[in-house]
C-alpha cells in the first residue's frame, strides 16, 4: 500500500511558477514508477511527466515539455513537479500517482492515486 499526499498548488499569475511535492508513505514507493496527471474541468484526466523508479527516465507531455520538470527523491519518499512558464491551459488539479511497474506510462498502471491539487493560472 501506497498513500499519497500532494502540496504545493494554488493561484499564480501566468508565467509563474509552482513547485508540487508529493509525499508518499509506504515501502513500496522507491521500487515504482510515479508520475503527475491533471485534469481541467470537462476533460479526460492526461499524464504530465513521469519517471522511472530510480530517477533514470523521464517523460513528459508535450504540452508542458520545456517548461516542468519532474524529480523524486526516495530517501525522502517525495516526488516533486516543478512548473515554470505557467500558462492558463494549465489550471486543473494535479494528481500523482504510484505504479509497482519500473516505468509506465500506462495510466492504467498506476494504482495508488492522491486526493489532487489545484493549480490556478490567471491570465
């Protein structure tokens, strides 16, 4: 079992920044892939950046490619998602989620899920 706690959102004015941290417990959490979804009001939930178990690999989804980077640190049991460049499109709450696959992009790999995060962007 994996519980999951996200922080870190709020309203920020584009261009801003926001960091989103998400604390895990469990001893499942280092051994897995995690990642971060979004979802906007009316829209399917969509992965933003993962990451593999050991850091190694990353992806990100074009619509935040160049301007997020994801980071986790597993002494910590925390994953991190730091935006910069934040645009309006990119208010939704964020999620992220814990797979026991390696690396996943398979949203349908992920089975532990925290309560989310809003992220606002005013224009």
């Amino acid at each position: 079992q994996v519980q999951l706690v996200e922080s870190g959102g709020g309203l920020v004015q584009a261009g801003g920044s926001l960091r989103l941290s998400c604390a895990a417990s469990g001893r499942t959490f280092s051994s897995g892939a995690v990642a971060w979804f979004r979802q906007a009001p009316g829209q399917e939930r969509e992965i933003v950046a993962s990451i593999s178990w050991s850091g190694s690999t990353t992806f990100y989804a074009d619509s935040v490619k160049g301007r997020s980077t994801i980071s986790r640190d597993n002494a910590k049991n925390t994953l991190y998602l730091q935006m910069n460049t934040l645009k309006p499109e990119d208010t939704a709450v964020y999620y992220c989620a814990s797979s026991r696959a390696r690396y996943s992009l398979n949203v349908r790999a992920y089975e532990y899920w925290g309560q989310g995060t809003q992220v606002t962007v005013s224009s």
